[in-house]
C-alpha cells in the first residue's frame, strides 16, 4: 500500500500535489455529490487542505437522478418544516444569482381539483405561506386562475371537477450533473484535491479515532491512502456502507426512498408548464416537467434497503406514473412503449422505521460518530437545493472539531466558473461573431457551460471539424468531447457522454452517435483500438439501468420511432 502523492487533474490525469508521504489533509470528503462537492468547495475555499473521495464518477449517484427541480419544498409545509422551506427558498435564490446559466425560474402549476384530499383553501394558505417565506425573492409572486383561465393555459387538463389552479414561481436546473461538475471545479480552483474511482475500503484508525481513509482506485486496482485530521462521509444513500468499513458502528442511519422518473417526447395535451398535482391513487404529489425538448414525469416514492447502484424502475412505479399522467391528461394516452428511458435514485433520507417514505423529514442532519469513532462526521439527509449552506454548516463543525477559528464562508457571494460573464448578451454576440455559429448551437454551449464556452470553442482552432455537430439530436459538436475530457476530470467514455455533455440522456440514450463520440475521444486521448472497444462495451452496459420494465434496456430505440410519429402528428395541435 501506498501513500498518494497525486490526485485526479481535470484531464483525469495525476495532477496536482497532496501533502507528500507523511502529510496529512485536514479533511477528507467521500462522495463527490452535491454534498461532498459543496463541502469540499467551501473547506477549501476557506483555505483547508481538502481532499474529496469519489467511488465512481462526479454527480453519477443520487444529484443526477432528480427531477431537477431547485425547489422551496412547497410540500414541507405540510411536515410542519418552516425552517427547511425558508432555507429552501434563500438558497434557490442564491443560484438564481450564482449559476443564471444553470438554474433558471419556471412556473409551475397546481390545479385545484374537487377530490383533492388537499382543499383549494388549504393549497391557497400554501402558497401565501410560500410568498411571505420567498420575501427577498426575484420572482412573481403566486396567482390564482379560474377554471376557464386554467383551461386556457393548459387546453390538455381533464376538465372534470377541476376548479381552477394557482400559479407559482420555482427554479429549475436541467442538466444537475453540471452543477455537480462545476462544484467541484471551483473546489479543485480553490486548492482541492480530486480522487474519482476511488472506493473507499475503509479506514486508518488510531484507537477510536479515525486518521484518513484507505481507497482503492477501481480503473486501475491501484491501493492508497490518505491521511486526514477529520473525514466527512457524505456518500448519500451509501453512508451505511462506508462506515460499515469502520469498527464499532453498525447502527443504520439511511432509510432509504426510491425515485423513478420516466422520460418521453412531447404528447397531445402536453403542458407548457411544470404540472404539480395530487395523485388520484394515493394522494402523493406527482409533477409533469418540461426537460428541454422532453418531458420528465415523476417521483415514485418506494422503500428501498438493496444496493443503491441496483436501483432501477419497476413495472409497479411505471404503471403508477403513466396512469395518473394520462389521468391528468386524457389525450395523452401513454403507454410503456412511448417512454425512451426511465432513471431511478435513492434519496438518503434518515432510518425512521416507522414513518412511511412520503412522510420521513428531508432535513439534513449532521452526524458525529464519537465517540466511538472520533474525526469521522457522516451526512445524512440533504437536498440538491440546500447543498451550499449544508456545507456550510457542516465546514464550520469541521472547523470546530479541528479546535480552529472558522474562516468566513464566501460560497454565498462566489460566482459559478462557468457564470463570470459580465454582460451575457456581448459575451453571447461575441462568439457568435468570432466562431460563427448559429443561435441553437450557442444556446446548447451556453446553457451547460456558460462563459466556459468560449474555450470549449477555443478548441476548434486546433481542429475546426471539431466545431461540427456529431449528434444531430442533441446538438453537440466534437469539440465538447475534447474539452471536457481534458478540463473536467473525466476518466471515461461513460463520464464524457451521460453526465459532461449530456449527449447520453438524449431520446436514444447516446446510442446512436456513441461510435463517433469514441472515435473523437480515441484520436484526441491516443486510445488504442482495445481501450476504444473497452469503452464501448462498458458504455453500453453502464445505460442497461436506464430500461423500461418488461422491455429490452435501454429500449429507446422502440420508443424513439413511434414517439417521432407522434410528435410530427403534433404541429397544429394545442400544447
């Protein structure tokens, strides 16, 4: 076993220096989720010796597998958690102002129906609680449509017993895998140390007191070591898992609750808003949301103890969702074979065994192990939305534990790297000007890297064939390949396409440019014809997960066909 004496650069490369054999970081973070990645950005910001510990790739658990909503917690009203709504609410306006490229407001819609378990009333008492605790907020404030107005927005609403809805205000970021990526950018920026692929084994222990983690590197089988003052588990659903790698703690603290979303193209009646309406079936709360040019319909919410690399949509979650969409929706008439592609995640809730999923409180807590096991921390809890003050509460008990003063925390006030664009109109008529390309294609660059646009097209002086577009249905050029693998940690093929450029969530899960996109990598990155196929392969098996439930995974290729049709017989019709 070795000491490491290098991390992963953002080129996936050993990059920079840790501490030399001997050395010792004053906090290691495992889990490279929102979570981790917030508290390694702010302990390092604050100018902590900071490394952050990842068993497979950036943002790849539950951050990616969200509905992608930056959201107050409306329904946390209902748990009586004033305090989580209101932070809810101030962080969602901090990234507003932080990340304008990534998370953007959208409108949302409640309908008020006469069989709500839910009256008009008390949604109307809601969302008057929502706006008083939004007070420093930029956006509308809530409004109330009658039942003819409401038709008027949404034409495709079953109209039986509807009443009318409310209007609100909420923040959306499409691709959080990027505010993932991001993070953890400004935390390598700020002096961080990143190790991707690198599951933890366990960890070094000095007579109850846990002195760093012991890792192995899953690409290579490489074995090392970090040592550390203080460790911070903040794996998520697999925070059980990991202290499972320490003596004396076998005490369950995940409880944890599975969310399955389904994906599918635009269908007649289709909402133009985002849709957050009360099941039929069992009176959860169920949300149709616009992605892009696709729609995500979800969350189940489904106890789950297994494995949570195993989670995956089943056949119960999918006949749920799709019956209450076309409940909602009359027209829409969906079935299995309209959805390209479903994703499930666990959330890591707390272990609270006798409350159903729907009603576990989602704040976070803090957990110190000692004193059984002195200098480890865990995270349980926690939401992509509150991710920047989680952190930093959690680095201010770090500071605590290290008998040091806490610096002051600047993450509130801190730009996103890819957000440092003066005037967003020049910067997006000076690309076009200099690169010229057309409006779609800047859309797409600036809306997942932001003002990092202007190197990823950089790179097309090398080679302008790199400026042009290689997957036609998501847009992306060959030189998003080439920039994120060099600049943005990626290790693998998987990396680039399903949570860099986002080609892998398209309607055909990245299958159909997949060979293009290896064949860019492998002339840029020298792969051999071997490490090419390799990549391949392990692509191919990695978007097996992303199946329908009684058909062949990832089965977007079905899909894809009839779905096309029926989006063509769409033009002229309602929305």
């Amino acid at each position: 076993m070795t000491d490491v004496n290098g991390d992963i650069g953002p080129g996936g490369d050993r990059g920079s220096k840790a501490p030399k054999a001997g050395g010792v970081f004053d906090l290691v973070v495992i889990g490279a989720g929102i979570n981790g990645a917030g508290i390694a950005r702010d302990a390092a910001a604050r100018g902590l010796r900071v490394a952050l510990v990842e068993k497979e790739d950036i943002g790849s658990g539950t951050s990616s597998w969200s509905g992608r909503l930056i959201h107050g917690g409306l329904r946390y009203l209902e748990q009586g958690d004033v305090a989580l709504v209101r932070e809810s609410l101030r962080e969602r306006e901090r990234l507003f102002r932080l990340a304008p490229h990534l998370v953007k407001p959208v409108p949302l819609m409640i309908p008020f129906y006469r069989h709500n378990q839910r009256s008009r009333w008390t949604l109307r008492a809601g969302m008057m609680a929502y706006d008083v605790l939004s007070f420093d907020k930029t956006t509308a404030s809530h409004k109330t449509l009658s039942r003819r107005e409401t038709l008027e927005r949404f034409p495709g609403i079953n109209p039986d017993g509807l009443d009318g809805c409310a209007i609100f205000m909420d923040g959306q970021v499409v691709w959080s895998e990027r505010l993932c990526v991001e993070v953890v950018l400004a935390a390598h920026a700020e002096g961080a140390h990143i190790f991707t692929y690198a599951k933890v084994d366990g960890f070094l222990d000095d007579d109850g007191r846990v002195t760093g983690v012991l890792f192995t590197d899953v690409l290579t089988g490489e074995r090392n070591e970090l040592s550390a003052r203080i460790v911070v588990n903040a794996a998520g659903p697999w925070v059980d898992e990991v202290v499972g790698g320490a003596k004396g703690d076998d005490k369950r603290y995940i409880g944890g609750a599975k969310g399955s979303h389904l994906i599918v193209n635009p269908f007649p009646g289709a909402p133009d808003d985002v849709v957050y309406y009360e099941s039929r079936t069992d009176g959860r709360l169920v949300l149709i949301i616009p992605w892009g040019d696709r729609y995500l319909i979800g969350t189940t919410d489904k106890k789950f103890d297994d494995d949570p690399d195993t989670a995956r949509a089943d056949i119960s979650e999918v006949e749920y969702l799709l019956g209450e969409v076309n409940s909602l929706v009359p027209t829409a008439n969906l079935t299995k074979d309209d959805i390209l592609y479903t994703y499930s995640g666990v959330r890591p809730l707390p272990y609270v065994p006798k409350q159903s999923e729907w009603k576990v409180p989602r704040s976070h807590v803090i957990h110190d192990h000692a004193p059984r096991l002195r200098g480890l921390l865990s995270i349980i809890g926690g939401k992509l939305t509150t991710y920047r003050s989680l952190a930093e509460e959690t680095v201010d008990v770090v500071y605590k534990q290290l008998g040091m003063k806490a610096m002051p925390c600047t993450t509130a006030k801190t730009l996103f790297p890819g957000a440092r664009v003066g005037d967003w109109v020049s910067f997006r008529q000076g690309l076009a000007r200099t690169y010229g390309i057309g409006d779609d294609r800047l859309d797409r660059l600036i809306g997942i890297y932001g003002a990092r646009a202007e190197e990823v097209l950089a790179i097309g002086r090398e080679d302008p064939a790199l400026l042009e577009i290689f997957d036609p249905d998501s847009g992306a050029i060959g030189a998003e390949l080439v920039f994120t693998y060099r600049a943005e940690f990626c290790r693998t093929l998987t990396d680039a396409l399903i949570r860099r450029i986002m080609v892998g969530l398209n309607a055909t899960c990245g299958q159909d440019t997949l060979e293009r996109a290896a064949d860019i990598l492998a002339r840029d990155q020298g792969w051999s014809a071997h490490r090419r196929e390799r990549e391949i392969a392990a692509y191919r098996k990695y978007i097996q997960r992303f199946g329908v439930p009684g058909r062949q995974a990832p089965a977007a290729e079905a899909s894809l066909a009839k779905s096309t049709e029926r989006s063509n017989n769409l033009e002229g019709q309602p929305s």
